[in-house]
C-alpha cells in the first residue's frame, strides 16, 4: 500500500464524508434512509468506477467507507467530524431526526453579536458560485427551500464530475479540485440544522474536517501508543502577518511613468507572499489547501499536525522567507509568525486559540528578521550592512530610490520596479495564475515563482509543470486548472475611460487620464475602508459554544468572498466604476484611486451591500476615509491624507461622546453614512440652482465661509464666529427672494436656525462639494 496515496485517501474520504447531506436533501422523502445511504448511493453512481484509475482498491474502499460512515480510519475521520462541529461527538441519529431538511444555511453574519442591537436572521439561495452569480449570493428573508432547488444544484455537480478527465490526475491532484468543486457548490448548503442556526456551510465544515483528520492520522503515525481523544494535543497552530505593506506599496515616485501598473502589482505581490508562505508549509508537511484555514488580506493562518520536526519545520520556513525577504527585497517586507500547540478541544473554542496566538503574532513583530539578524542569540554584524550600495542620482532606481538600476535598462529601473511595470501590464490581460515550487519561473517570489497566463499559455503545462493553477475571477475548473481565486485585479484600461475607440485592449490608464474622468475639478478621489471592530468580533462575536473552527473559516471566507469577489464584479459590471483603479482589496479593506466623483458613490453603494451581505447585522460596519488631491501630488503624501481621513471616521462619536465608528471622512467632516445621503441630495438641488442662475457661485462660495464659522463656533465656542449669521442674512436679502427664487430662498432661510437648521451643521461640505463639481 502506498502510504501517501493512503493519505490522499483519507484526505478525499474526509471532504466527502458528508456529501449524503447533500444528496439526500434532493429527495423528497429524505428521512426514507440517512444521510449515510445516500452518500455510499451517490458515490457507487457517480464516483466509484472513476476513482479506479487513481486509487488502488485498498484506498477506494477508505474514501467510500468514509462515506459510509464505517470504516477502519473512522477514529479519525468521526472525531475531526465532531471537532469541525464544535462538538465532544455526533449522534448520527439525531442529525437525521432533527434535521429540518428545507432549511437554507443562515448567513453567518445574522449570528454576530457585540452589543443588544436586534438581528434578522437572513439565509442563502442554493446557487454555484460563478462570477455572472454575484448579485445572488446576498442573503434573502425566506428560510425554506424546496428539494427540487437542491436536485438543480446536485446535477450541475455532478456534470462537473462527468466531464473530469481522471486518468489525468494524480491523487493529490484529485483532492485539490475536488476542494474547489465543493467550495463552487457547497458553500450556500448548511453542514447541520438540528443542533444550532444553520450558520456553518457544508463545505467549511467538510474542508475543516479533512484539515483536522489528516493532523490526527499523521500525529497518531508517530504516537501510535497514544489513545486519541479530544484533549490530544495533535496539531500546532501557524499565524504570520506580513508587515510594511504600506511602505512598500507606495514608495514609488510620481514623477516616472507607469505608476499606475507598479502599484497594482506591488498589492498583487502582497496578497501572492501570504499565498505562497502557506503553499510552503503545507508542502513541507505534505498537507493539503485544506489546512490553509484562513488566507486573507497580508494574514494566514494554518493547521499542521504537532509531530516531533514541526518547530523545526516551521522554522526552516520562517528562516527562508525572512532570509528572501532580506536579499531580495532589503528587509522592507518581513512576515513575522507564531505557533502555538492546540488540542481538539481548543478547535471547539477557536476564538480563545486566536487570541492566543494574535498576541503571540504581535509579540513576534518586535523580532522581525530575527532569524537571518541574529545566531543562538548573538547579532550577526555584518548583516547589518547590506551589499547592495546605491552611490549618485545616476544609479539609483528612478521610482523607488531604493535600489540600484539594472544596466542598460533605458528607464533606469531597478530589477522590482522593472517586474511591478511586467506585472501590471499583464494583470488586466490575464485569466489564470500559475505557482511554481522552484524560483525559476517569470516571477520569483519566496524561492518560489509564479506565473500569468491565458488560454494558450496552458499548453505550456506539461513542459513547466506547475503545481497549481488557479482560475482569476472564475470558477471554471479542470484537470489543470484545478481551483480559483477570487482577486480583487480591476484595472482602467483606456477604453474603460475614454469614450472614443482605442487601437489597442488592454493598455492601462494613467492616473492623469483617471482624474481627467471627473466631474468640474480634475480630482483622483483617494478611499480607504475597512470592517469597524473586527477584532472585538473575532474575540466575542460568536456564543462560546458556537466559536468552533468551522463557524470562523466560514465567516472569513464570506468576508473574503466580499473585498475580494463581489467587489471585482462590481467594478467591472457599472460603468462609471470601470473607471476606479483597485490599490488593494481583500480581507476585511479596501483601497481604491479614481476620479473624485466616481469613488464618492462607488464608497456610498459598497457600504450599503456591504450592509446586505452581512444580513443587515447592525454590528457589522465599516467606515472610510476619502481625500482629494491632483494626480501629480506624491502618492506618499495622498496616503498619508487618506490614512487620517479613516482614522478620523473611526473616531467619530454619537452625542453622549460614546465611539460609534461606521462612518465617513468627506472633505475633512466626519459623518455618518446617512449625513453623506443627505449632504449628496442637497448638493444636486444646489447644483442645479447653479445651472439655471438661481443662485450665483459667488454666493455659494460666502456659504461655503459661513459653514467654515459654524464648525469653527461648535469646536471651540468662540462668539466671534457667530457673526457669520448676519452675513448670512445680508446675503439671503441681497440675492435671494421668496417671490422669484422661493425653493433657494427658504433653503437658504434655514441656515439662520442655528439650533435647528437640517443642512447647517453640513454647510462647508455641501458647498465644497459644489464648487468642486462644477469647476472648470
């Protein structure tokens, strides 16, 4: 018997050990026989005969026992089962007495809870993840399905599995696409409705199942003395986050061309370096994507076996990874990691182990390259001092300043800038990313590579022979291109922004061109966003009985499915956001450059389907920082603007002085999200006055003072500001009356309420955002 084909095995039996679930939901009596049945019937109709050319008949009877639900590996497979679920153990009699079958999953965001807001429970439709089907996966109000929903999903998975050319898999091979076909069709299945809400979807379940089996069989190989139970502590934990993403981004200079494919490649290579961190450690174990639990936004976090080489293991990939980061990149990027030793029990209770390890994450920060700066706790000196020396303005890269110029290269680019300009010329061509375990390839990255290619690229596979291709923004998978990836890539290319035909598809726009797309002044709009108190939920948003492993992979991977997946469709569905060039997106932020207009609704719209996709839970919330600026001034300095302008929203507070946060940062005025909507209504009434010589720019100008006076009067009481309220009332007498301009005058009657006037306390912003409209 071939031991790793005997993993594989194991591994496949895991992520199908419940697919009866879903087979037996297509039935209209489903109660006819257990989920068990119905899952050994579906695995002898549709899998069985495939599977001969994979495994031998030894491991095939593994993956149908599994099934099955008897078999000699069920010490594994039944106590990761429980363990996923949050539980000492199932009874599998009451998952098939208690189960109502017509229930849809709930989306996992009805079930956070921080503070006595009330909640909705909303809940999915059965429906396959596809690019064309985002607008679908919002939660709806109806919790019953029909069994027909799901027959309709059960055969587009099943067609998928007849169209599979197995002989041209390897088993491992077989695991990974069988991962990202459950994940395209079970995610929107709940893996139980009898004990809890439906909130956990199958395929989180299956996935953190196969991630824990495989830890218990391979630590259970090396202790085989040891009984197995729940309080084992069989696996170790891995976090790393990379750090001086900000830093590294955004040290491009202005004044060289191609900013605009750098810096989207250089957010690319970030989200790839968290990727590829992981691609290591599972290698280094021989584990499957399984155990990649969470990859999101810089941050990962693995499930490994606790065998006697793990620390050394994990070491020798920390080591490599700083020791890349050093030479390669001069230690502007470092990914500092933690470990900690877990048992079943402490997956049952997931949030205290992410605690844990959090703060042994932020403690691990202080020691960044530690590894490679340090040997048995003595400095290595000469380390201190990096070979690579940059003498005279002749020499240094023209965009970062960081490093030297590759000889004869015209532009006199450094070898990363040279490969961020490659990369970003690519991305918006592209349709699949292919990941090499060698650094030999296009793109080096960590000692590995990885690649951009379209159709014909594929042809290539045989002779480069990557160990993964992901699909890019599709979920059209085969025997080579064997998962995807949502990745949030959008790109204006000139015909997104010009209204004339362009000769050539795919070139980038500058963001000189970008800005030129605005509306009156010639703004980029910068935006920056994320998730209001994301680490309070993480600690405290789930019941501590409902805090299993399942139920945290299913709610980062449905953030994830947001900044990464719906936000991809959203640019590239709407016209006007075709126009918005994506920074960064994934995780739980967003950072987006754009004319200044466009980036203002594009944040308003994302904030309310932000607010649908999380089932309208008043305790999930972001809030965002905009700033406008010409697209010449250093981006250094934008980010900077932008930085503050989050950081103030995130410090806004109700009238009892309590921090509330789920706001916006608008021409230096924090403001909740319905004082946007109100201050965006007001100015097209204002803008339109404007058009047909209702009311003159000059008096909108002196509006825009006496806003100025009346924040000025509020912040700091000064009387002296309160003389803006007899020039105000100068000026309504002078330009204004109710006979000939009666919807401007009683508008502008208003103002002079200071206690109550609706649109006062907006005056500076209303009015900026006028004359920033309508400048020519």
């Amino acid at each position: 018997m071939n031991q790793n084909e005997t993993r594989q095995a194991l591994i496949l039996g895991a992520l199908l050990h419940d697919i009866g679930k879903f087979v037996q939901r297509t039935e209209a009596n489903p109660r006819f026989q257990n989920h068990c049945h119905w899952g050994e019937k579906w695995f002898q109709d549709n899998l069985s005969e495939k599977l001969t050319v994979i495994f031998n008949k030894e491991d095939k009877e593994i993956i149908r026992s599994a099934i099955a639900n008897h078999h000699a590996y069920e010490k594994y497979i039944s106590l990761a089962d429980a363990i996923s679920a949050g539980m000492d153990r199932i009874e599998l009699k009451d998952e098939e007495d208690k189960d109502p079958f017509t229930k849809r999953l709930t989306s996992i965001f009805s079930r956070i809870s921080i503070s006595d807001k009330d909640k909705k429970l909303k809940h999915y439709r059965l429906i396959f993840l596809d690019k064309k089907n985002f607008p679908d996966i919002f939660p709806i109000d109806d919790d019953k399905c029909s069994y027909q929903e799901y027959k309709k999903l059960l055969k587009a998975f099943n067609d998928e599995i007849d169209k599979l050319d197995f002989s041209k898999l390897s088993p491992s091979q077989l695991v990974e696409w069988m991962y990202f076909l459950l994940l395209k069709y079970t995610w929107c299945i709940p893996s139980a409705a009898y004990k809890h809400e439906p909130d956990v979807s199958l395929f989180d379940h299956l996935k953190t199942t196969a991630a824990i089996a495989i830890c218990l069989y391979d630590y259970h190989k090396e202790h085989l003395d040891e009984k197995l139970n729940i309080e084992t502590k069989a696996f170790q934990l891995i976090a790393g986050d990379v750090s001086g993403i900000q830093d590294y981004i955004f040290s491009i200079l202005p004044q060289h061309g191609k900013v605009a494919k750098r810096l989207r490649a250089r957010s690319l290579y970030i989200q790839l370096i968290s990727e590829v961190v992981t691609h290591k450690i599972l290698h280094s174990f021989n584990l499957p994507l399984c155990n990649q639990i969470i990859v999101a936004g810089g941050n990962f976090y693995v499930l490994v076996p606790n065998l006697k080489d793990t620390n050394r293991k994990i070491q020798i990939v920390q080591e490599e990874c700083e020791k890349w980061m050093f030479e390669e990149l001069n230690a502007e990027l470092s990914i500092p990691q933690a470990n900690i030793e877990l048992s079943g029990k402490d997956l049952v209770n997931f949030s205290k182990a992410l605690e844990k390890i959090r703060d042994n994450l932020n403690y691990q920060k202080y020691y960044s390259h530690k590894l490679v700066l340090s040997s048995e706790d003595v400095w290595n000196e000469e380390k201190f001092l990096r070979p690579e020396t940059v003498e005279g303005d002749g020499k240094v890269c023209q965009s970062c300043s960081r490093h030297p110029q590759v000889e004869g290269d015209e532009e006199g680019l450094c070898k990363h800038c040279l490969t961020d300009t490659k990369i970003g010329s690519l991305l918006p061509k592209k349709k699949y990313i292919a990941f090499f375990s060698d650094p030999t390839h296009k793109f080096e990255i960590l000692n590995y590579s990885f690649e951009l290619w379209d159709d014909k690229d594929l042809k290539s596979v045989t002779k480069k022979n990557p160990y993964l291709i992901l699909n890019l923004n599709d979920s059209k998978i085969n025997h080579l291109v064997r998962g995807f990836r949502y990745i949030t890539t959008h790109i204006p290319t000139k015909e997104d922004i010009s209204e004339v035909k362009v000769e050539e598809k795919g070139q980038i726009a500058t963001f000189d061109e970008i800005a030129d797309n605005s509306e009156g002044d010639k703004l980029l709009g910068y935006v920056k966003a994320d998730v209001d108190n994301l680490g309070i939920i993480l600690r405290s948003g789930f019941k501590p009985e409902e805090s299993s492993i399942s139920r945290f992979a299913t709610f980062s991977r449905m953030l994830e499915t947001f900044f990464s997946g719906y936000l991809q469709f959203k640019l590239t569905n709407h016209r006007n956001f075709r126009k918005i060039y994506t920074v960064f997106a994934g995780g739980d932020d967003l950072f987006v450059i754009g004319p200044w207009d466009k980036v203002i609704n594009f944040i308003r719209e994302i904030r309310k389907d932000f607010s649908k996709f999380c089932a309208d839970n008043p305790d999930l919330t972001f809030s965002a920082g905009i700033s406008l600026a010409k697209h010449h001034i250093p981006i250094s300095f934008c980010v900077n603007s932008v930085n503050n302008a989050l950081k103030k929203a995130k410090d806004r507070k109700d009238k009892n002085n309590k921090k509330i946060k789920d706001g916006v940062t608008l021409f230096e005025q924090m403001l909740g999200w319905d004082e946007l909507e109100t201050i965006l209504i007001e100015t097209k009434r204002i803008i339109e006055w404007l058009k047909h010589g209702i009311v003159s720019r000059t008096l909108v100008y002196n509006f825009r003072q006496y806003g100025e006076m009346y924040q000025k009067y509020n912040k700091e009481g000064k009387v002296e500001y309160l003389k803006f309220i007899p020039l105000l009332t100068y000026d309504i007498v002078r330009n204004l009356s109710l006979e000939k301009q009666k919807d401007a005058f009683l508008w502008a009657e208003d103002l002079r309420h200071i206690e109550g006037s609706k649109n006062l306390p907006f005056l500076r912003t209303i009015m900026e955002y006028v004359l920033t409209y309508t400048r020519r």
